[in-house]
C-alpha cells in the first residue's frame, strides 16, 4: 500500500476531489438502490452497494494505470484507438436493440466475458484525445477548412452519426465538446460556423428521413420531440402523463428543504425511475437538501477549476488541450444531469459522473481523470528534475564542496 501512496503523481487536488465524490456516491446509490433490490432481485440493497463500490475500485485502477503513462503516448493510441471505436459502435448500432420499439443500441457485450460496455462514453474520451492531437498538429500552421476536412471532422461526424440513432443527448454533448475544444485551439471561427450550419442540416435531414421511415429510429425521434415538447409546455394537460419523472423529481427537491430528510430517507426513491442514475441528484437534494445539492456542485466546480489549472501548467499545446478536452466534459455532463433533475433542460438520460451507479460511466471517467492527471505528473516531473539541477549547480559552485572533494 505504501509502495502505491509513493507512486501517485499528479495534482494532489484533483486527486482528493475525485476520492470525494467517490466516497460521496455511496450513501446516495445505497439508499437510491433500494427499489432496484425490491423490483429486480434478491441479494437485498447491499449487493448494489458491493457491484458500486467494485466499479469504483476498478474505476480508480484505471486512474492509477493511465496517470502512470506519459500523456505523449496518448497521440499515438488515439490513432490506433479511433477506427477500432468506429468499429464498435458499428457493432453495437448493427445490433438493432430496442425497448419499447424505440432503438436502444448503446451497449455491447464483450464476448467470453460478459461485460456490458458503453461504447459512445469510450468513444467520446477517444475522440477528445484524437482532436486534440491534431489541432496541436497544425497549431502553428494556416488552416483551411479543405486540409481539416477528411482528417478532423470526417472522424467527428463518422463518430457522432453513428452515436446519434440511439442516444441524441450523447451526441450532442460529444459535438459541443469538440467545437469547445477546437474554439479553444485555435481553430477559426468562421470555420467552426460552417461546421455548425452542417451539423444542423445533418440532424434535420436525419429527423426527416428517420419520420418518414417507420421503425425503431422513428419512435427514437418520436421520443426526442415528446421531450422537448414536454419542457416548452409542462402546463399542457395531455402531458402530464409524460412528465412524470421531472415531476417526481422536483416533489424530491422540494421535499428536501434546507437541510433534507436524512440519509435513506428519502420517499421519491421508490416512485422516481433511475433513481440511482439518471436522477440520483434529485435524491441527494431530498436526503441532504440545498447544503448537499451545494456542496456536491462545489465540488464539481472544484473540479473543473483543478483542470483548468493542470492546463494551465502543462509544458505544450498538446498536452494543454488534452487536459480540457477529456477533463471538461465531465464537469459539463454533472451540470447537464443537475439542470435535467431541476428542469432548467429536456430530460437526457446522461449520469451524474462518479457518483450514479453504472460501469460503463465510472470506468470512462475514470479513464479520463486518468488523463488528466497524466498530464499534471509532467509538470512535477519537469519542476523535480529543475529543482534537483539547481541543487547541483549550487553545490558545484560551492568553494567548500569544491575543497572537500579536491582532499
């Protein structure tokens, strides 16, 4: 254990926010999981507990392993990395998965071990790294949207095309960041404009055929439209009957008060679906009330402030990019599942990192924590080595070390 200690690198900070929110999740997922137990199976509430707490360990594994490896290396595994997600998300929208005739095709199961992945969450931290790998590229270079078009945004839209059939709100999350993150890099803005215009006209030419198509991909779009339907007109009698989880979720916040219920407390766990993910937030606002609502948003800010810090103080353009392009979209996910909770935004579908319950979500924000990370050890090593070449430059030039070595 103590060999482990010695070996963390990195931003103590980061490190200490990321174990916070760890701990945090548990009493949240042990109480929020309670109707799962009573719906799904035997083993009581605690096995919910158990399988959290195994992702998280596993989760911080994965921290341990990729801050240990330099953030150089992550340039060349984005290439090897991309076709091989583009792959598995062929994979797994060729699956035809659907619930409630709606296409549902996010998950693939890893032969001969059955383990259900995610694959748009890996894809979307693989994606970050490869744009931020070429914007570094043509950082000092003049860029033309023609030289940008087949290297940049023909993976972005491959990635996102085959992400958008299933989950809207993930690739819209995904297209944002990497807009963000090319605005960030440099990228011009008339360019991005561009990008924009057609990413519009691509999601409208989708909706139209997907309309016109009956299928799974139609009631998806159905679903989509409800959504948005149901924010802009909440007071609408005929949607009352659809808006059942926003309102059990703001009766939960409303519930909680200043200081909540108490810990388990909570009485909208039973009534409100995905209570231990999609709207966790709602049952932390109930059992802890405003003051661990936030506290639980401080600490993301925290978060985000920390990355913008390793940022800020890594040695190149690569590794400065690298950090807000994987370390952003967590903080921005956590602020999109708060909004949905308290209906400042549709409802998504997107967890509340580190803290809701799933594998698939922890392990790939664990991956990019990971990162991030990676990219502040860099920094230490660099300020290690400077340190110690000034210590033996002293020492050098110290009469009395020159004397004592002479005799």
């Amino acid at each position: 254990m103590n060999t482990i200690f010695k070996n963390i690198k990195g931003d103590r900070a980061l490190w200490a926010v990321v174990a916070l929110l760890a701990l945090f999740s548990f009493l949240p997922v042990y109480s929020a999981s309670s109707n799962l137990a009573y719906l799904y199976g035997d083993g009581g509430t605690l096995k919910f507990l158990v399988r959290h707490g195994s992702h998280l360990f596993l989760g911080f594994v994965i921290i341990y392993a990729v801050h240990r490896m330099p953030y150089r290396y992550f340039r060349g595994l984005s290439l090897i990395m991309l076709p091989i997600v583009l792959l598995f998300l062929a994979y797994t929208l060729a699956q035809g998965t659907t619930i409630g005739g709606a296409n549902a095709s996010r998950w693939m199961r890893i032969p001969f071990v059955g383990i259900k992945f995610q694959t748009s969450t890996l894809a979307s931290v693989v994606l970050m790294i490869y744009v931020a790998r070429y914007l570094s590229k043509i950082k000092e270079k003049t860029i033309t949207f023609k030289e940008t078009l087949v290297p940049l945004w023909l993976p972005v839209f491959l990635v996102v095309g085959l992400i958008l059939p299933a989950n809207f709100s993930t690739t819209a999350i995904i297209f944002s960041m990497v807009l963000m993150l090319c605005f960030l890099g440099g990228y011009p803005i008339k360019y991005l404009a561009m990008v924009v215009g057609s990413g519009i006209v691509g999601l409208a030419l989708f909706i139209m055929v997907g309309r016109a198509i009956p299928g799974p991909i139609q009631v998806k779009i159905q679903t989509w439209e409800s959504r948005v339907s149901n924010y802009w007109n909440e007071d609408e009698k005929e949607n009352k009957k659809e808006n059942y989880q926003i309102d059990r979720s703001k009766i939960a916040i409303a519930s909680g008060g200043i200081v909540g219920v108490g810990a388990g407390k909570s009485k909208m766990k039973t009534l409100l679906p995905q209570s231990s993910s999609d709207f966790i937030y709602a049952i932390i606002v109930e059992e802890y009330g405003l003051v661990g609502g936030l506290f639980l948003l401080f600490l993301y800010l925290l978060l985000l402030f920390r990355i913008v810090i390793v940022a800020h103080k890594a040695d190149t353009i690569f590794g400065k990019l690298l950090a807000i392009g994987v370390g952003l979209p967590i903080v921005f996910q956590a602020l999109i599942n708060m909004a949905v909770a308290v209906e400042l935004f549709p409802v998504t579908g997107q967890t509340l990192p580190l803290i809701s319950s799933g594998g698939t979500s922890i392990w790939m924000t664990c991956l990019a924590i990971g990162v991030v990370l990676s990219v502040s050890k860099k920094r230490e090593e660099l300020l290690e080595k400077q340190e110690k070449e000034e210590i033996q430059k002293e020492n050098e030039e110290n009469p009395l070390n020159v004397l004592s070595e002479a005799l």
